[in-house]
C-alpha cells in the first residue's frame, strides 16, 4: 500500500524538488494512483523558453502532473566535449519551473542515477551510428540510458521532447515502442529567435559574432525548404550555397532524410538535417521540407 502524500512530498500550488529517485517513484505511483496522469519533460537543466513550451505542452494534456528533470547525463558526453562546461543554473531552473506550474522537479545526482557506474547500457541500433551517432560516438547510448531509467523512475503518460534534437526524438520513439513502455512520446516544434536561430542552451557559448554567423544554420535550412518542390538535390543545392557564404560555420553534416530518418523519398515528407561548429560551439539544426510535391 502506498504511504499517503505529504507537503514534503507533493504540493498542489508549488514546485517539489526530489533528488531520490525512489522517493520521487512512490510520489509518482501515488498520484497515478490517484487518477493523475503524469507528464515527464527530461532536460539537462539551463532552461530557456524552448523548455518553456516543452512543458506548456505538457500541461495542456488532461488532468496530469508535470514533472521536470534537470540531470546533465554523463554518460552521453564523449572524453573531448562539453560537460563540465555545460550551463548550469539549478536556482534560476526551479524559479522556471515555478513560473510555468511544474508540479516537481527530478535533480538527482550521477551518483543516484548510476550508484554503481553504468554497467548496462541501451544500444541504439544502427541508427545510432548515423549523423550525430558517426560524430559523436556512444552519444545516443548514453541518452537512451538514462531516458530509459527516467520512463522507469517517473513512470510517466506523456514524455515530451522538442524536435531540435530531430534524431534523438526518433530513436526514443522506436526505443519505447521496441522495449515497450507504456506512454506517449510527444513532439514539440522547435521554437527559434526572432532571427531563425534554434534555441538551445549551448548557445549561451556564442559571443556576439559567433551568434551571427550561428543564423546560417538555420537561413541554410529554410533556403533548402523554400525550393523543395524541385527535389533533392535542389534542396541540398540551396542549403549549401547558404552554408558556403559563412565561412566561419565548419560543417559537420548536412543530410536529407526520411521523416524516419531512412532513405528521403522522392516525393514527400522528408527532414532536412544540420550540423555545425561556430567558434568552439557545436549546434544542431533541421527543418521538415516536402519534396516534389509543387506545380510542374
């Protein structure tokens, strides 16, 4: 039988902030219990308002819970990148969460996710291997990981992700239906500056000439977007003529897929996908195109 709720447990008209994982699992079975859906919004902490309406979408399903978590997640930084440099502002997080009627926030340690190290981890598959997978190898073992512990700690209906993160979506898709957790996956839109720029916490890196070449990514995209009736290669054509004007952005990859992220077909839905350096900065990017589909 769960123990009943307390105020330091759960409050209806505040944040809770919960670093155990077990803690936070009865607090979550009690509510379900009590009729509440409970929608997860993972984040590495650094919030910004694309967070912001990860959990506006949140709380627009039914009668649910929004639990945050902040946890920047180790295992998905390889030995050269970012994470003791990655932005960190817990106080200013919670006050977010306040703001937007988070109902609790997760802020575990590495030590409570991985008491004793990760010894089992989540293979990706092969698709884990691809575009971010080839630059960033065992990225998306580690980001599945520590999804999976959280779908299996906060138990959630929903679990809501943006789509700036286009190929980590996808295989967090096909991890929950493979592995079969009960909930939905949803999608958000990614949400952009005034001038195009995706908003990501890596972009508190830029000064304020990285931050101008950083538009490129986006102008690429849109460029590749606006003549997607002509096919294909007319779509890359686009992005990279964009790309070529700035110098300053070193390209990573810049690939035309399937929604899927599978072959592109000739006609249809299809993502178009960037990545690139700015400085010392890595941002991602992508944007949906439908190919073949105007007036001949």
């Amino acid at each position: 039988m769960t123990k009943p709720l307390t105020k330091d447990d759960y409050r209806p008209d505040d944040v809770t902030v919960h670093r155990d994982p077990a803690r936070l699992n009865r607090v979550v079975r009690a509510l379900r219990g009590a009729g509440r859906n409970v929608a997860l919004v993972p984040t590495m902490g650094a919030l910004h308002a694309g967070h912001r309406q990860l959990i506006r979408e949140a709380k627009v399903m039914q009668n649910t819970v929004v639990v945050v978590s902040i946890f920047v997640n180790p295992l998905q930084f390889g030995p050269n990148e970012d994470l003791a440099e990655y932005p960190r502002q817990f106080e200013a997080d919670v006050d977010i969460c306040r703001e937007e009627g988070v109902g609790l926030v997760f802020a575990p340690s590495a030590e409570d996710m991985y008491p004793e190290g990760a010894q089992v981890t989540v293979h990706p598959g092969p698709l884990g291997d691809e575009l971010e997978g080839a630059v960033r190898p065992g990225h998306f073992a580690g980001v599945l990981t520590v999804v999976s512990k959280l779908f299996n700690i906060v138990q959630p209906t929903y679990a809501v992700f943006g789509q700036k993160d286009y190929q980590q979506l996808q295989l967090i898709h096909k991890m929950a239906r493979d592995l079969n957790f009960p909930l939905n996956v949803v999608g958000v839109p990614t949400v952009r500056e005034y001038d195009g720029l995706a908003l990501s916490s890596r972009n508190a890196y830029l000064g304020e000439e990285e931050r101008h070449h950083a538009v490129t990514l986006s102008a690429a995209l849109t460029a590749g977007a606006h003549v997607s009736a002509q096919g294909a290669d007319a779509v890359l054509k686009a992005a990279h003529d964009v790309l070529a004007q700035t110098p300053e952005v070193e390209l990573d990859y810049l690939e035309l897929r399937g929604p899927d992220l599978g072959p592109a077909p000739e006609n249809g839905d299809a993502r178009l996908l960037v990545a690139a350096r700015v400085g010392s900065t890595r941002l991602i990017d992508n944007i949906a195109v439908l190919l073949g589909e105007g007036d001949e």
